[in-house]
C-alpha cells in the first residue's frame, strides 16, 4: 500500500513543483514592481529608496551625503534625498567618450 502512495505522492510533486515556483517567481516579480512604482511617485527618497532607484549601494549613498557631494535632508532618524537631488548627483561626473581612431 506504500508503494502506490508514494508513487502517487512524486507525482503530484513532479507536477505541483513548478506550478510553485513559477507563482512564487511571478509574486517576487510583482512585489519587485510595486517597490519601484511607489519609489518613482515619491520626491523624497529613503537611502534604500535611493540605492535600489540609482542602482547603486546604500554605503555609497551614504558615503556621497557624508562627503557632501548628494543633498539630504534628516527627518527624525530617517535621511531623505530629494529625487531632483540624486539625478543631479548621478549626471555630476560624467564619463567621456573616447574618439574611436580606427
């Protein structure tokens, strides 16, 4: 009686398995979104707001205000950075292209 219930049990599994995974990719994908959509509708932005929207660490997000080369602003225990402030941070110091002499 094992036997077939087992059989049965892998089965089950082998199907549910990445009908799982799948939604649970979706639902991380989704959340993902919703993280980014509500980062964009803000002005103000947390450090990790500001990380995740640039692309960049929240150490060097850090270190950029700690130097003083990114604007922000403390509220109670929280630092915010204006969303203006951070693109003007990020388009400071360009790379320049070099000259292609082929």
């Amino acid at each position: 009686m094992n036997e077939p219930n087992a059989t049965l049990a892998e089965a089950l599994a082998a199907i549910i398995k990445p009908i799982v995974k799948e939604a649970i990719r979706e639902a991380m994908n989704l959340n993902s979104r919703e993280v980014s959509q509500s980062a964009a509708d803000k002005s103000f932005l947390t450090i990790k707001q500001a990380a995740e929207t640039s692309g960049l660490g929240a150490s060097t997000i850090r270190l950029a205000i700690r130097r003083r080369q990114l604007r922000a602003q403390k509220v109670g225990r929280r630092v915010l950075v204006k969303r203006i402030d951070l693109v003007k941070f990020l388009e400071a110091n360009p790379i320049a292209a070099i000259a292609d002499n082929t």
